[in-house]
C-alpha cells in the first residue's frame, strides 16, 4: 500500500461527505488497499427492496447488477444472500468473509444460479442506519482472480471503523425516506411450510433453504443427524421433492413470479395444486 495515496484518498474521500462522489472515493481508498473486480455499495431493509446506490465492476454497466433482469437480486433474492442474513436474522454489523458467514453448502447450491458471476472470493461491510436498514459494502473477484489473503482481509477490517463514521455522516445528510418498493420476500421465506409442516420440519426447511447441510442444520438446532434426515425424508414426502436443492429451486421459482402475496404460505399453496392436477 502506498501511504501517500492512501492519505490523498482519506482526505478525498472526508471531504466529499455527502457529495455524489462519496461513493466513487470510498472505492477509490479501497482499491489503494487491494485489487478487486466489483464493488457494490447497497441499502439492505427489512421491509423493502434492496437498493443499489453504486457499482464499480470491470464488465458490465456502471451503477447495474450483473444478471438483474433475469435474477432479481435486488427485488428478490437478496433474501437468501448471507450478508442480508447476518443483517436481518442477526441484527449484526461489521466486517465479514464471505466463507465466514456462508452456511456450508451455500456455494454449491446457490453457483448454478449465480454461474455468471464466476465468484472466487467475496467480502463486504455491513454498517447500521437505524434498526430497519443497513448499508453494505460488497467487495468481490471473480474468475482468475485469487481469493482474498488473510492480510488483505485484515487490512479491510481495519478500515471498518473509519469508513463506518464516514458512511453515517454521509447518510445523515441525505434523503434515505424516498420510496423504495415495499418487498414481501422477506414473508414468503418465513411462511415457507408453516402450515404444512410442522415445527421442527420447518425449522429444518428454513435452514436447508439458506444452505445449510443436514450436518450444519442438526448442530444449529442441537438435535441428532439421524433425527434432521428424517425431517428432510417428511418434507420431501409432503412436498413430494427429492432434495435439498429440488427445494431450492421451487423456492427460487416462486420468490421470482410475478404475485407474492402476504401472509401465505407459498409451498402448502404449491402442494395444493400439485394434488389438486393429480387428481384431475
């Protein structure tokens, strides 16, 4: 790292407090610390659409996603991403690795949907607003690139601190009440199955969703492997689906059709109508 274009960046980047070029500053202190091929900078809610306020990426369009027009990141699957997660089912803020937060089997089941991105390491901070909102800062490389190194991102982490006082003076002086689109995704997740499982199968759907191993999922609940396979075995014959990620992508099918109403659960709704052309 170069000092003396570090400190020209910190000082840039104080002074553009609430200016349209804080974002592009923040990248810019960044990029002096470690190469990387995409930084985005989004407003995480509870309640609401992700929001986009910046992307740097060397492909793809300044200030779009990647894949937006057939994904729906930021209207939809933004509920699955473990940075979301950390946020909303945690409550937490600070620094974090991806494969630090990440359920175990996150990046098999989640790469056929995400394939491309062709991620090879992804880190980002995750700074609070108030307690329906967060701002993150998404750091990734794709490709060829390597992964991050435990210095690069020790030296990131150090910067939380300071770029989390510079964000929340930046943010107080702009308007963060425009509307955003009211989101249900966050409803449809946790009325997945509840009414056509039963506790512990829920609990056990949720976790598997967010791609955690049955391994994983007895550990976070503390009960027996043997004890989760057989939840998994009365899920998939309820639902009559055969695997982890058959449940995954129903899931995804649903979270990116048109109607998602609130308050009802979408896999009991899919499990009607299954039977109901069975029957017919």
């Amino acid at each position: 790292m170069e000092l003396d274009k570090y400190s020209q960046a910190l000082i840039a980047l104080t002074d553009s407090v609430g200016s349209a070029s804080f974002y592009q500053n923040i990248n810019t202190l960044i990029s002096c610390i470690i190469d990387f091929d995409e930084l985005l900078v989004m407003q995480f809610n509870k309640t609401a659409n992700a929001k986009l306020h910046y992307r740097y990426g060397i492909e793809g369009t300044p200030n779009q996603l990647q894949g937006e027009d057939a994904w729906k990141y930021l209207s939809r699957l933004y509920v699955l991403d473990p940075f979301y997660r950390v946020f909303s089912d945690k409550g937490e803020h600070g620094f974090f690795a991806l494969k630090e937060i990440a359920p175990d089997e996150f990046a098999n089941l989640y790469s056929s949907y995400f394939n491309f991105l062709t991620l090879s390491d992804e880190a980002g901070y995750l700074f609070p607003i108030d307690s329906e909102n967060a701002l993150h800062i998404d750091l990734s490389r794709f490709a060829d690139s390597p992964p991050f190194t435990a210095l690069e991102l020790q030296q990131l982490k150090c910067l939380f601190l300071p770029l989390q006082d510079l964000c929340q003076k930046h943010l107080s002086t702009i308007d963060l009440n425009e509307e955003n689109a009211h989101s249900n995704v966050q409803d449809l997740l946790l009325n997945f199955g509840k009414e056509i499982l039963t506790n512990k199968e829920y609990q056990v759907c949720q976790l598997l969703l967010k791609g955690h191993s049955a391994k994983a999922v007895a550990s976070e609940m503390n009960i027996g492997y043997e004890t989760v396979k057989m939840h998994k075995k009365n899920i998939y014959g309820k639902t009559s689906l055969s695997s982890q990620s058959e449940l995954l992508a129903l899931f995804i099918n649903l979270l990116q059709s048109e109607s998602l109403d609130k308050g009802i659960d979408h896999l009991a709704k899919y499990v009607s109508k299954q039977q109901h052309l069975t029957i017919a």
